[in-house]
C-alpha cells in the first residue's frame, strides 16, 4: 500500500510539473505587429490545479475561492501541520475529517487528493451555510460551522482571501 501511494505521489508530482512547464509555454499575441509575442501575465500557475478545480466542482465550491483557501491556509504546502494540530493544504483538523467520514490514519491528511477531498467537503458546507457569501464562508471555515460574528481573526482571513481573489482580475 504504501509503495502504491510513493507511486500514485510521483506520478502526480510528475503531472504537476508538466502542468506548470505547459503553462509558461502558452503564448499570448500582442498586437498585430509581426514579431510581437509575449507570455500572458494573466496565466495563473497554482499548484494542484486539477486536484483543486475536481474537488472544487465535486462539491459546488467556486474554484478560485478554493484555491484562495488552500493559498491563505497552506500557501500550497501540503507537510505543513498547524499549531493546533490543521494538517495539509486545506489544513483540516483530524476530527473535522472524521466528521466527515475519514476513516484513513492522520498520516493521510498530508496525501493532497485526501486532505482536498476532506476540506473542500467541508468549504461547500461553510458555503452553502453562509449563501455563498465569501466573508461568511470564511467565517464558518475558519470558526466552524455554527460561528455567526465575525471575530479578527477572520476578519483577516477574509481580507486576505478576498485580495488574493482580487489579484486573479
């Protein structure tokens, strides 16, 4: 099993970076001038993209709202752990998966595909109970479903969501 997760990770990591190397090589015309071709600087390159944008759909989640999640949350490292115990991109807590239906060893939290799958899951619910309003949705990622003011921290959280939204116009 845990040679098969090594495996399904490189070839994943492999996927990544072809994504990316794919990315910079797509070109945009500028102009009519004969010669006149640049890279476009509206090509965002997010790491997990496919991952991001499946699990984003699965569960009805704007796309560039999750990845601001996954951004502000983990700047897109999943080995990262929180100080109180979050683990992976969308840093989810353990018992936040197992309410959701993780049956897997806290180890797997760090496996993207598994920790995307838990927190996306447990974004849509934030989304859908804030009508998708993006404060809101932040609000109840951040502190927890049933939170209805809006706290500093937060406050911050949606702040920085909402540039990193900003800066993909």
């Amino acid at each position: 099993m845990q040679f098969l997760k090594i495996l399904l990770s490189t070839a994943f990591a492999v996927f990544f970076i072809f994504e990316i190397s794919w990315a910079h090589t797509v070109l945009n015309v500028v102009g009519s001038k004969e010669g006149s071709v640049t890279i476009s600087s509206k090509i965002p390159v997010r790491p997990y993209e496919f991952l991001i944008q499946k699990f984003a759909n699965k569960y009805k989640v704007p796309v560039n709202l999750a990845h601001a999640v996954v951004r502000v949350e983990s700047d897109y490292k999943a080995d990262i752990k929180g100080a109180a115990g979050e683990i992976g991109l969308m840093q989810i807590k353990p018992s936040t998966a197992r309410g959701l239906g993780f049956k897997g060893s806290v180890q797997d939290l760090y496996d993207p595909a598994t920790n995307l799958e838990y927190g996306m899951r447990y974004l849509a619910r934030a989304y859908k109970l804030s009508g998708g309003n993006t404060c809101g949705t932040i609000l109840k990622y951040n502190a927890g479903h049933a939170a209805k003011k809006m706290n500093s921290i937060s406050e911050k959280y949606c702040s920085k969501v909402k540039t990193y939204l900003a800066s993909l116009k």
